[in-house]
C-alpha cells in the first residue's frame, strides 16, 4: 500500500478498527499529527474521538475531542463526545 493522504489514513483506521485495532491507532496518530500541521481542527477531533474509542485513557482523547468541536462550532460533533463522557 502506497502513501496514504491524511483522510485516507482516518478511513483505514475505522475500516481496521475491527480487525487490527493496533493498526488502527497507528495511522490514526499519524494522521492526527498531519491533521495538527494543517490546521485541520474538525479532522483533529474526529482522530481523537476515534482514538478515545480505541486505545487507554478515552477521557482525555474525548475531553480534548469535545473541546475542538466547541472551538469550530461543531455542537452535533460534540455532543455526541459529551455521551462518550457520560
């Protein structure tokens, strides 16, 4: 598999959560560092969001997830974090 665009990367890690949730939290925290670089804040929090669902200390990946949506106004995006909170 060649180079994938940063999106691309965000589609493999939920098609690989299943299968290889390892895989998964490696191309996402690859792409949420492109996603950082380009100033991509809803994509930013959509890898959080992701890696809370994947991987150790949810809490915080969501909590930071929930505060990049609030920032770009995102308020469907956020609230549906906020339920991860409980």
């Amino acid at each position: 598999m060649g180079r994938q665009p940063p999106r691309g990367r965000l589609r493999l890690a939920r098609l690989a959560e299943a299968y290889d949730p390892l895989r998964a939290a490696t191309l996402l925290n690859t792409a949420l560092g492109h996603f950082l670089a380009a100033d991509r804040a809803s994509q930013v929090g959509k890898a959080l969001e992701c890696l809370g669902d994947l991987v150790g200390a949810p809490e915080q990946r969501w909590t930071t997830a929930v505060e990049v949506f609030d920032l770009v106004g995102a308020a469907g995006a956020s609230e549906r974090v906020r339920g991860k909170l409980g």
